[in-house]
C-alpha cells in the first residue's frame, strides 16, 4: 500500500510539475494581439487570458512557485522510494555505507530525474511552444486557483523582487516590446513561407515599408509626359484634345507656362454649359494643387493629399522650376503595381526585352546582398551595362542598405531608378549556396537586379509584377531557374515563365 502512495504521490507531483511549466510557457510565448483576437471571437476563457497577460509577473510567479514546491516535493518522494528500494542511510559514526544503499540511491535518482525532465519540463514546454494559444487557455483558470492559493507568499515575494529590480535599475513593470520594421519584414516572410500569405500579398506589403524611402521624384511624371490645357480654348478644341490624350486632368496654363493656374478636371468641363464653337473660361473650372518639392518624402505627400482631399500634387525642384507632376494613383501603384485603364495605351515593358545571357550571372558567392550585387556586377562585361559599373552600384547598395529587398522563397529584388538611364535593364544573379540576409537567417539563391529610369516608375512596377506572377503562378519557375546550368537556359525559362503568366 505505501508502495502505491509513493508511486500516486511521483505520478501527481510530476504531472502538477509539468502543468506549471506548460503554463509558464504558453502564457509568456502567446501574442497579446493573439489573446485580443480570442476575446474578440468570444472565448470564454479569454477574458481570464487576458487578466493573466495584464498581470504577468504576478502568474509567472504562480508558476515558479509551483514548480519549486512540486520539485521539492518530488525529491522527498524520491527519498521514500529509495528507501522501499532497501536503502537504509548511514547513522552518525558508521564510516561504511552498503552496496544496497548506493544501488537504491543511483536509481532512485536516475528514475526521479529522468521523469523530472521528461514529462516535467521537456514535454510540457514542446507542447505549449507548439500550441500556446490553446494551452493558455486551458492553463487559465487553474492558474486562477494557484493565484488564489498562493497570494500570501506571493505578494511578500514579489514585493521582495520588486525592490531588487529598483535597486538594479529596472523600471517596477515590465512592457512588451514592439516589432520593429525589419521584425515584421521577418514575420512577414516566415508567414509567406508556411503558405499563409501569397507572394503577391508579401510584395504588397513590401512595397509599403518601401514607401517609407521613396522620394516624390521616385514616382513622379516627368514633365515631358506631362499634357497641359491652355486657356481661352473653344469648347471643339478641348474635345478633341481630351479625344487625343484621355486623361482625366490636366494642368491649366493661363501666362506663365513655367506656373499652372490650376487643376482641371474632365467632369468640370463636361458639366460646363456651353455653346460649341464658343470659347471655354476654363479658369473658372481650375482647381487647386498640392506643390511638392522632388525631394520631399512621397508618403508626406500622399498624407497631405489625403488630408486636403487633392489628387494632383505638382513637382518643383530645389530652383522652383517644375518638373513633374505626382497624381494619386502614382502613389498607389507604387504599393500595388500598375493600375491600367480603359484609355491607356503606355507599351508593354516585357521582361524578356530587359534580360539577355551576358546579364545573367552564376555561382555567385556572397557574406550578403549588398556585398552580392557587387560581385555580380564585377562580373558583367561594361558592355553590357547601361551605365557605369560603380555608378549603378552605388545607387543599388545605397537602396539595399536603406532597405531589404528580400522577399522570400529564396528570391531577393536589389534594383535603383537611375538618372540618365533611356531603357530598363535587368540582371539575374544565382548563388548555389545562397546568400545569407541579415535578420532573417534565410538565403537568398535568386537576384533579379532591376535598373529603371528615374523618370519612369511604372516600368519598374511592371517588372517587378511580372516576376512576382511568375513565382506566383508557379513554383515549377523557381525550381528550373534553380536547376539551369547555362545562362541561355536562363533566358529560356524567365520568358516561357513571362508568356505563361501573361496568358
């Protein structure tokens, strides 16, 4: 019988040992933004997680008690079960200790702190790691109970660490960190690699950390594609100039070609009453614009449009000259890609115009991307630049360094718009080992360099949605690219991969 009570007596304590540790984990590893959401879905646990979460230390200390207490319980069981094992302890005086009592003791020990181990720490702590959601939940109301239990000895003793903490210099309560932006880029990455976010989805949200670095120049229209109304125009001249170009609005120019007077917008003049053939005063249909400087950062501008509900910002350089013109939808397309309408009628930019063998580069080895691009471009013939071989790699670094072009399933866009650059090119890179990114821990066996103009941003939107289609719409892409032996083989798959996306 008392064999048995010491065995029930083990099984309990380790058990009880084990509900600490699992408690202990699932509290500290479950997101509070994870327990917001279960008390938003109506949990009725979650309240309690949620009480737990604000009251931390005190149920960490729940569980750290619990787990000494039932330790220290365990070893004294063990002790027991030595005994019924026929160890007897030495008395006072006796210098020789039986064979029996080190055999008893050896495993005793053995038993206790391989059980102790196992099903008291190790087991539980996998679960709740793996499960930590639910295991709070389960966790939450015996944990409850304990607090309820222990709050005595609990209060003396978090007071007593309290006072340790002041007097070491940390502040009385603990806050949870935030994630900073390359933590989220890291999530965000690990999310898209278990299937739970499309690469698309990824390359989206990529985009908007990115918006942080652009300037208003980045995305802007270059002035020479810009389409101006002059003033004083007959209403059978406006039509057929709106005929020929289809936007929706146009600067107005009244004296000073170098100063819009205005907005105008297409419905202004379509709700305008007038005779044909008589003159429009399209002054009276200007509307207001944002000025922004070409340097200004484009998501200060894209607030200040919100705000002031104005979807035409015009572009002035450090001289006040101007320059460009930034709409809405040139902000949106740098999160979301192209936005093609009804009336457009901009070229294709095809990435198998952009690629050619000389610009594809393999066996690339690298301690990280930015070091990557330039061994890449080391090792592309000049001829084969657009430009300078330092100047691009200047531009590309600078980018990577301000921020990560890594976008997961092995795959990294370095790119830069150049200044002087009349046709985008593209570079693709290979490294068979991979190029470890900095934060993340992944590599990076695939690099699509992107160099654009400057003045052009939507053909750097297009070819950076072509590539993303094609990992997308297939994984086959990714697995040939990584396979190819030649450089025209790489060519071949990039535009069977191009022409498959685009049916």
């Amino acid at each position: 019988m008392e064999t048995f009570v010491i065995l029930a007596a083990g099984v309990f304590l380790l058990l009880l040992n084990g509900f600490f540790v699992l408690a202990e984990f699932a509290i500290v590893k479950v997101r509070s933004s994870r327990v917001d959401e279960l008390v938003d879905s109506g949990h009725p646990q979650a309240p309690l997680l949620k009480e737990i979460h604000v009251k931390l230390d005190e149920y960490l200390s729940v569980c750290q008690v619990g787990i000494t207490l039932a330790s220290v319980a365990l070893g004294m069981v063990g002790k027991k079960g030595a005994e019924l094992l026929g160890a007897r302890e030495p008395e006072i005086g006796e210098f020789q200790i039986s064979m029996e009592y080190i055999v008893a003791i050896l495993v005793s020990y053995v038993l206790i702190s391989g059980s102790h181990i196992v099903i008291g720490e190790l087991v539980p702590k996998s679960i709740a790691i793996r499960i930590a959601d639910r295991a709070a939940l389960w966790a939450a109301l015996p944990l409850r109970f304990f607090h309820w239990l222990f709050f005595i000895p609990l209060w003396a003793l978090n007071r007593v660490a309290a006072v340790i903490l002041r007097l070491m210099g940390f502040p009385g309560k603990a806050e949870e960190g935030e994630h900073s932006e390359d933590e989220l880029r890291i999530i965000l990455d690990r999310s898209q690699a278990r299937g739970l976010l499309s690469f698309r989805r990824l390359l989206f949200i990529e985009n908007v950390f990115d918006l942080g670095e652009l300037k208003v120049k980045d995305a802007m229209r270059p002035r020479s594609q810009v389409r101006m109304l002059n003033a004083g125009l007959h209403w059978n001249d406006i039509h057929e100039f709106i005929r020929t170009w289809r936007y929706s609005r146009y600067p107005l120019i009244v004296d000073d070609p170098e100063k819009p007077a205005g907005i105008v917008h297409l419905k202004d003049i379509l709700f305008h009453q007038t005779t044909p053939g008589e003159a429009v005063d399209l002054k009276t249909l200007a509307r207001p614009y944002l000025s922004a400087l070409d340097t200004a950062p484009l998501e200060q501008v894209l607030a200040e449009m919100q705000r002031r509900r104005i979807h035409v910002a015009l572009v002035f350089n450090a001289e006040n000259r101007w320059i460009g013109l930034l709409s809405l939808e040139d902000v949106i397309e740098e999160v979301v890609g192209t936005i093609t309408d009804e009336f457009e009628t901009e070229d294709k930019v095809l990435l198998a115009d952009v690629i050619a063998p000389g610009r594809v580069v393999l066996g690339v080895e690298a301690p990280s991307l930015v070091e990557a691009v330039a061994v890449v471009l080391g090792r592309v013939q000049a001829s084969e630049l657009p430009l300078a071989a330092d100047l691009i790699r200047k531009a590309v670094q600078e980018r990577e360094r301000a921020a990560g072009t890594y976008l997961g399933k092995g795959i990294a866009m370095p790119h830069a718009r150049l200044a002087g650059l009349t046709k985008p090119v593209v570079i693709v890179a290979r490294s068979e080992r991979g190029i470890l990114v900095e934060k993340t821990g992944e590599r990076a066996r695939l690099l699509f360099i992107l160099l654009t103009p400057a003045g052009a941003p939507r053909v750097h939107q297009r070819l950076q949605a072509t590539i993303a289609a094609m990992i997308e719409n297939s994984e086959f892409v990714s697995e040939r690219l990584l396979d190819a032996t030649t450089p025209d083989q790489i060519i071949e798959i990039l535009r069977t991969g191009e022409q498959a996306a685009l049916d």
